[in-house]
C-alpha cells in the first residue's frame, strides 16, 4: 500500500482550506484518509504562523513508515524542518521553443535585409 501525505480541499467555493492528511495514494483526492496530520489555510496571511500546522510527531512517524509527501507538502515540511526538499533547476525552462527560434531567426533576417535595402 503507497501512502502519501498530502492536502485534502475543504471549505467553501472561493474560500480554500486544506487538511494535511495521510492517504492511500489510490484514494480520492478528497475521500478515504488515514489520519490528519496538520492543516493549511491558504486566505490566511503569508507571514501568520497558523497558516500551516503541522503535528510533529505525527508527521515524523508517517514518514518513518515510508509516506511520500506531495511536492506542496514537501514544502511546508521543509519549511518546518522535518523534510529536505531538493532544489529544482532546470535552465532550459526559459529558453524559448523550436517554433518561437525559428520566428525570431526569420525576424532577424527580414530586418537585417530591410537595412541592407537602405
């Protein structure tokens, strides 16, 4: 059984809030749950401590038994202390696409052969 520890949505339409949970990962996003871990409340402030809580010890204990954590999860644990989340780098993110080169080597050329007529 592949558990994960991740946010269920509750609340209302446009008022988000979010119970930290441990599921089976083929569990419904908000169905069938093993335990509440924790809760975020994302209207809340950035800077307000009870936008993220977190039981411990809990959590400590999931993970010791082999809960994945989902990437917005891995945040708030890291910014807890309890998990380590690995930095992302991916430099060709920005570069542009094959199709948006090709677009910008025909502008170029066109340019380039409208100062040459000059």
């Amino acid at each position: 059984m592949s558990l994960k520890i991740r946010l269920t949505r509750g609340g209302a339409k446009k008022r988000p809030y979010y119970r930290i949970v441990v599921a089976d990962a083929r569990a419904p996003r908000d169905g069938r749950f093993i335990e509440k871990v924790g809760a975020y409340d994302p209207m809340k402030p950035k800077d307000d401590p009870a936008r993220v809580i977190l039981e411990t010890e809990k959590v400590q204990a999931w993970l010791a038994k082999g809960a994945q954590p989902t990437d917005r999860v891995l945040r708030f644990l890291d910014a807890a202390g309890l998990a380590k989340r690995p930095t992302r780098n991916n430099p060709q993110k920005a570069e542009p696409g094959t199709k948006a080169k090709e677009r910008a080597a025909a502008r170029a050329e066109k340019a380039g052969a409208a100062e040459s007529a000059e």
